[in-house]
C-alpha cells in the first residue's frame, strides 16, 4: 500500500452477534484480510441513523486521508461525503444498489442520496458484477471507477446431512427482502409430506412486524412443529445448522450477491434460491444450485415438493453439489482483500499531501 493506514468507516455493532448481516460479515473480514497483507486498518464505527455522528468522524481524519465508507453509511450521509470529497480521498464500498429496493419507504430519496454518495467517491467497490452492472445502467457511476471485490468463503469441510434428507435451511435476517414469508407460504403447501422440517436462522430484530407475520403464517398452517424460527445463531451454533443440513433454501427478494448461497455451495450442501440480484453469481455454474422465480411460493413449493419424494434427484444435486466444492476452493477472503487493497492503492495522496509528508518525515 501507499498510504500507511485506511479510514473504513463501518456500521456501529458490525461485531454484535444480535445484528448480524452479510455486510457485517464482509467488512470484518475485509478488515482481517488488508491487515493480514500489512495494511494498517482502522474501523471507525458510526451509527447508520446518526449522520451528525458521521460528519463528525470524517471531519475528526486528517486533510487527504484514504477513507473507506460502507455504502450503508455512505447513503445515509451522502451530503457529509459531498462536502468532503475534496478534502478526503473517499472510496464507497457499495454492497447493494439502495435503490434497487423498490419496496423499501422513501425508495427514491434513497436514489438521489445514494447518487450524491458515489459521485463524491473517487472508487467505487461493489461485492458483484451485478451490483457493478446496475450502478452503471442506472448511471450512478462511471464504469471505470467501479471495481469488484466478491466475498470470499472459509474453507469448511464437507457436511454430512441430517441422514434422513428432510431438513431445510434458510439463513437471514427474517425481513422482507430476504423472503422468510415465500418460503413458509411454500411449506403450508406440504403439510401432508412426512419427513421434513425447516429451521430459519437469522435476527427476528431486524423487522419485528414482518417477523411476527411469518410466526402468524407458521402457526395459521399449523407449520410449528416443522418450522422453527431460531433467532440468530453463529459459530458453532451456525456451523451445526449448516452441518445438519440437507437443502438450503435462499428465498430472497433481493441479493446483491449471496454469500449464503457460496458458503452452502461450500459446504457441499445443495442450494434453492430465488433468481435475484447476484445469485447466479453466487451459484457460480454449480448443477447443485437450482434457481426459481423470485415471490413465488408456488415455483418454490415445487422444487422442494420434489426435493422431498424423488430421493434420487436429491442424491444427483448433493453429488453436483460436492463436486463445486473446488471452485469455492479458490475463493477465498484473501483474494477479496487483494482485489480491494488494488483498488485503495490507486488512489494516490494529492501532490500537496505527499509533499507535506515528505517535510514532515524529513
């Protein structure tokens, strides 16, 4: 690296198991790798709904300092990163299109605030070519400053399954973009298949009124004693899920990339999921994956109605499945990190800057 240290600017309680996310996940592995390939990394927590806490971090960092923003933070205060895209070398780390989530209230404020954000960014680093493709098409940055960093995946063993073929896995906060309803909606149509059950892992938090409306849906199809909604669950906890798993199921609305999906596929452990967003990325050619239309319970129940009685489909998409494991191999956290140190590398300190340095160092 040029520069001797990097500003990342990331949501506060990025390590509170109680919020958990795929963005969380990202940047402290983000943050891991860079400082694992000698770049001084410096988190500086700001809370998401707080832009008077991120006006006064960004103005506290010296003049022509590299800083990193995750994009949730960098929408939110997208008028703090305008009034210092001159005096700050900003580079935005966009890990979804804002914009993109048509249902979420406010959807086209959101748009113009996440176009002030990524103009005043020098780079932009988006986590998959689809996110890369929308900022583009909906001119909200110029191609050549916009690079790809995916996420990357542990290296994990092989899981055995539960044995008896049954169980589902859907991992997620449980909100509307992630889909927990369509897939319940799904199950209520196999009640009089024995056999399965399905565990939904992820914070009942993040949206408390679409959480309380999948447990209404649970209990209305009598699904209780089939479908349990755990709550979050990480480390061993979550690694024993993943291990007891038979089918993961991604029933997202929306998904700039699916690291669900990749860390499934990892594992050996075939993958349902919504055609969304980056997921065929996610799903990288692998035959384990089979992909669906998105908001359909009904295409969603199909799949894993067949899923439950033609065992010898299944032992075909677990046997893909294994197969992929390779690909995943190579896909590792330290090739995310490289490919964003790339990217922080080229946006070198303003002449001025270096020439103080260099007096300074003197």
């Amino acid at each position: 690296m040029t520069d001797p240290t990097v500003h990342f600017l990331v949501p506060d309680g990025i390590d509170d198991d109680d919020r958990v996310s795929g963005g969380n996940v990202y940047d402290r592995r983000l943050a891991e790798g860079l400082r694992a390939q000698g770049v001084d990394v410096r988190l500086v927590p700001v809370a998401a709904n707080r832009v008077t806490d991120a006006a006064h971090a960004m103005s506290a960092l010296p003049h022509d300092a590299l800083v990193l923003v995750d994009g949730l933070l960098a929408v939110a205060a997208s008028e703090v990163l305008r009034a210092q895209t001159t005096r700050l070398r900003i580079v935005v780390l966009a890990h979804m299109v804002a914009g993109a989530l048509h249902r979420a209230p406010g959807h086209a404020r959101t748009a113009d605030r996440e176009r002030v954000a990524l103009q005043a960014a020098r780079r932009v680093i988006t986590t998959s070519e689809w996110t890369r493709a929308e900022l583009i098409a909906r001119r909200l940055a110029e191609p050549d400053r916009i690079a790809v960093a995916i996420p990357g995946t542990d290296p994990v063993t092989a899981t055995p399954g539960s044995g008896s073929g049954g169980h589902l896995l859907c991992v997620g906060a449980v909100a509307p973009h992630k889909g927990q309803d369509v897939l319940v909606n799904a199950l209520a149509g196999m009640t009089d298949l024995p056999g399965w059950r399905c565990t939904i892992a992820g914070s009942l938090d993040a949206d408390r009124e679409f959480a309380d409306r999948v447990r209404a849906v649970i209990r209305t199809a009598a699904l209780s004693e089939r479908v349990d909604l755990t709550g979050v669950l990480t480390g061993r906890r979550l690694d024993d899920a993943y291990r007891s798993a038979d089918l993961v199921v991604v029933p997202s609305r929306s998904e700039s990339y699916g690291m669900v999906v990749a860390d499934a596929l990892a594992r050996g452990i075939p993958v349902v999921a919504a055609r969304v967003g980056g997921v065929t990325e996610a799903v990288a050619g692998s035959r384990g994956g089979i992909l669906t239309r998105p908001d359909d319970p009904v295409a969603l129940r199909a799949v894993l109605r067949r899923w439950q009685v033609d065992r010898g489909w299944g032992a075909v998409l677990k046997a893909e499945a294994m197969r992929s494991r390779a690909a995943f191999a190579t896909r590792t956290w330290d090739v995310t990190a490289t490919a964003v140190a790339a990217v922080l590398r080229e946006v070198r300190p303003s002449t001025d800057a270096m020439g103080r340095e260099r007096r300074r160092t003197a």
